[in-house]
C-alpha cells in the first residue's frame, strides 16, 4: 500500500484514542423451554382428583346419551361411537339376569368444594344406579347426583366425607392461549391416577357434538377413562373437563378436547342452586350465512346468524323477528356466526328483555325480545307455515329453473312425498343432478315458499322471481326451502 499523507495520519491517530462502545448482542430469547418439572404442581392437585365407577342395569342395547349428539354427517360420528360405547359399557354381562345386564362406566372427576361437591361428565353416570367415588388413597365414598346437563356434558355429584377433601379452583379459560402448557389428570383405562401433559392445541373448536361446542383442544394424552377429569393450566387451576377424543382406535393420538371452565361454570352454578339448568330461550331456528347467501341479502359481508324459521310460541315472534332476519348482534354481543348465537342466549339469563339487532332486506333493524326458558320449550322451531289446499284456479305449470323442476302443490303429491298437511309452497318435482341445486342437497317432494324474501305460491312465481332478480343484476337466488319433515332452511343458486 502507498504511504499516508500528514492528514490521513492524523485523522488515523484520532480515531485510534477515541474508546469505541463494545458491541454486546443479546442472547436470542427462549421460545420453546417447557417446564422444569410438573412434579410439584401434580403434587398439589392429585388428592383433588378422584376416580369414578358408575353401575346400571339395563337391557342388553347401548342406551342413548352414551355418545355426544353428533349429526349424520359428523366426520366425529364413528370415532365418537367407538371410544364412549367401550369406555360406558365395560362390565360383562350378567349371567344371573337374563333380561338385562349390569354395566360399569369408568371415568373421572375432580371435588370444587371440600365439603364434597364433585365435577364429572354426564355421560359417565348417564344412566346409572349406582355411582361410586374412589379417591387416591383408596377410601371410597357413594355419590349422590346434584344434577345433570346433557348439552354441554357435565354433572354434578355429593358426597359426604368425614374430613374435608382436597379441592381444586376453575380458572379463567378465556385466557388460555394456543401453545400453553397444559396438564390432565385422569383414570385412563381403570388403572388409576394418571398424570400427562401437553399443550393447548387449538381453542373453540366445534366437533359438532352439541349446540355450544367450543372445546379447548389439547394433545395432553386423554384416553379412555380420562372423561370427566381435569385439564389444568400451569397454576393448577382447571381451564377445562376433559370430554372427547378424536381417533380411529379408542386411544390417544394427541387430539382431545376439554369443555372450557367458562362454559360449564355457569351451568354447575344452576345446577348446584336448582338441581337443573335455566337457559335463555329465543325461539328461533338459524343457519349459517356463506358468502352466496350474503350476497343474495346484500350483506357486507358472510357474518351473522340467518333465521330460517319462527317458532310460533317463542319470544322471538311477538318481537317482530321474522324468518330472512340476519341477527348480527345480541345484548350487545357481536354475533360472527350462527354458531356463537346458541351459546350466547343460553347464557343470558331467563325473563332479561334484551335488543337484537337484525338486517331486514338491507336495512338494519333493533328489536327489543324478552327471553324464555329453553327447557320450557319444546326446542323444536314450527316453519312458520299456514294449511291451505291450491284452487282450481291456480297455476298448474311446470317451470324448469336453476336445475330444478317446480310443479303445484296437489293433495296426491303431499300423500306422494309425505308432506304435512299445513305445509304450503312449490312444490320441487325434479333436481338435475349435475346441478348446484343437487350439490347443496335440494331434492323432490321440498317446497320453496319463498324467492329472495317474496312470498311464492305457483311454479310462475317462482320464474317470475328469478326473473326480477336477473333484471335488477342479482348474482344468486335465495329459496326458502321446507323439507317433508317441516323443517326449514335457506340455500342460496346462482342465477345463469
């Protein structure tokens, strides 16, 4: 290299007496060191857990509630059957009684209060005689049943202990995050206390076992025998009651799910106080909005609750809400989908005059409802149809629409497709099964009594609204559809 001028070695020499700052770097954070140990907090809430041996006798057939009300279609269905029918039904059958036999269900549970109140899954004693509390140091004590609630699978049970027990807190579940540590203590497979750990694998999850499904799903291991126990958060507080698994073989394999605390508190207050749940009740029947339903009602966007059907006796009717209202909000609650609205009202207290806010045809509307009891009710929605026979001056064409056949409404269709007598509409007598109409599971013998929210009562009117709505630039058509059944639903058809 050449040599430095005077002033470049000056400026050298400067720099070379000024102390520079070292540069220190930060370790890089610790993203994924679990515990140490769970040996203290296990220590802590073992004796609180308790295992449970339930007895009946009955005829020789799996009882009904021995499974979660999973629908027809729920990929859950077959793995449900499988896991709670071998984990409710493990006793032999009884020789001595030809006519019956004695079954044992063996699950779990976890005491709240020391004076003995004792958390489990109604599906666990669903049914039994006899129902027997083993605690881990081996003394067992018979339990009574405080009350039950099948909706959201949880029971309440008494005993009576000469000395207080060891009793556990619920904790808030609300602020469980997905990728916390999680522990669940359980009687898998009748072995006894058993202690395993996971994290929280997913929250709010819908397995379609009933109308307020929101588990906290976790890969702690839960198998057989485990149901009715808790799912602990690293305080040693209960976040959850371990209730199902998913799996092809009745065991483990790291997807399981526990009823949140915030969920079942609630109902294990009612029971405790009335022996019996007091559920608000609405009265109405609801599906979900997709994105062709949404744009059928001209909505912002797919969001809300849509009301497919009124029952005639429920609260909802004198308020003024009608089947096409899409409910967005509920006592001052977002409502994102039609499955938050069920548990919403069910939580709100019975005889509370709330506000609901609704779109009607575009426009938003509040409603002022005052709530029943949902086990007052008979739980089933009427389709908000009035009897009537078509006269002889009716139109009696055929009208081939969006791959659908529409014809009237005769006496001899009704007795064809077994339709009920109040039932009215068009009646649809073809589907083409290459069809969008097909897809979505339209078939001969439903009835449209309504296009896009405008009463139908010929196959015309029917053509006539399709019509309208191709002039006016409408993408999709919405038919309120009515099954044989009377049941009611929306289903939405591009309009070509």
């Amino acid at each position: 290299m050449g040599r430095m001028t005077p002033r470049i070695a000056a400026l050298a020499l400067v720099l070379s007496s000024v102390a520079l700052p070292a540069v220190v770097l930060a370790p890089a954070p610790v993203l994924a060191r679990g515990p140490d140990s769970l040996a203290d907090l296990a220590d802590s809430v073992v004796d609180a857990v308790v295992n449970i041996s339930a007895t009946q006798k009955s005829e020789p057939k799996v009882a009904e509630g021995d499974t979660p009300d999973a629908g027809p279609d729920s990929p859950f269905n077959d793995l449900f059957d499988q896991f709670f029918k071998n984990q409710n039904r493990g006793g032999k059958p009884d020789e001595g009684t030809p006519h019956g036999h004695h079954g044992t269900s063996l699950g779990s549970g976890f005491v709240i209060d020391s004076a003995g109140i004792i958390i489990t899954n109604n599906h666990v004693i669903e049914g039994a005689n006899d129902i027997t509390v083993i605690f881990t140091d081996g003394s067992k004590l018979k339990a009574d049943i405080v009350g039950k609630d099948e909706k959201v699978d949880v029971a309440v049970l008494r005993v009576k202990p000469e000395k207080p027990l060891k009793a556990v807190k619920f904790g808030d579940s609300d602020k469980a995050r997905v990728g916390d540590w999680v522990m669940a203590v359980g009687n898998p497979f009748g072995l006894g206390g058993t202690v395993t750990a996971g994290i929280v694998s997913a929250r709010n999850r819908n397995i379609d076992s009933g109308p307020y499904d929101n588990y906290i799903q976790t890969d702690a291991a839960i198998n057989k025998g485990n149901s009715g126990g808790p799912l602990f958060n690293m305080n040693g507080e209960v976040i959850g009651i371990n209730t199902a698994i998913l799996s092809p073989t009745g065991g483990s394999v790291g997807i399981g799910f526990a009823t949140p605390a915030n969920t079942v508190m609630p109902v294990i207050d009612q029971l405790q106080k009335f022996g019996e749940t007091r559920r608000g009740w609405l009265g109405v029947k609801i599906q979900n909005v997709d994105d062709a339903i949404a744009e059928s009602l001209s909505l912002s966007g797919a969001h809300g609750a849509l009301i497919a059907g009124v029952d005639d006796k429920g609260p909802a009717k004198p308020a003024g809400l009608e089947p096409g209202d899409v409910i967005v909000k509920f006592d001052g609650k977002d409502v994102k989908d039609s499955h938050d609205l069920p548990k919403i009202v069910a939580a709100t207290p019975v005889g509370k005059e709330v506000e609901i806010v609704v779109i009607r045809k575009g426009q938003e509307l509040t409603k002022k409802v005052t709530l029943g009891r949902l086990e007052d009710s008979d739980v089933k929605v009427a389709s908000n149809t009035t009897s009537g026979k078509p006269d002889a001056k009716s139109d009696t064409s055929v009208k081939k629409i969006l791959g659908l056949e529409f014809g009237l409404l005769t006496d001899d269709q009704r007795q064809k497709y077994q339709i009920k007598d109040d039932a009215k509409g068009v009646l649809i007598t073809n589907v083409n099964q290459d069809s969008p109409a097909a897809e979505k599971g339209l078939q001969a013998g439903m009835l449209v009594d309504e296009v896009n929210q405008t009463e139908v009562k010929t196959p015309t009117d029917v053509a006539n609204a399709i019509a309208d709505l191709k002039k006016s630039g409408k993408k999709t058509a919405l038919l309120r559809v009515i099954d044989s059944r009377g049941d009611v639903r929306f289903i939405a058809l591009a309009i070509e």
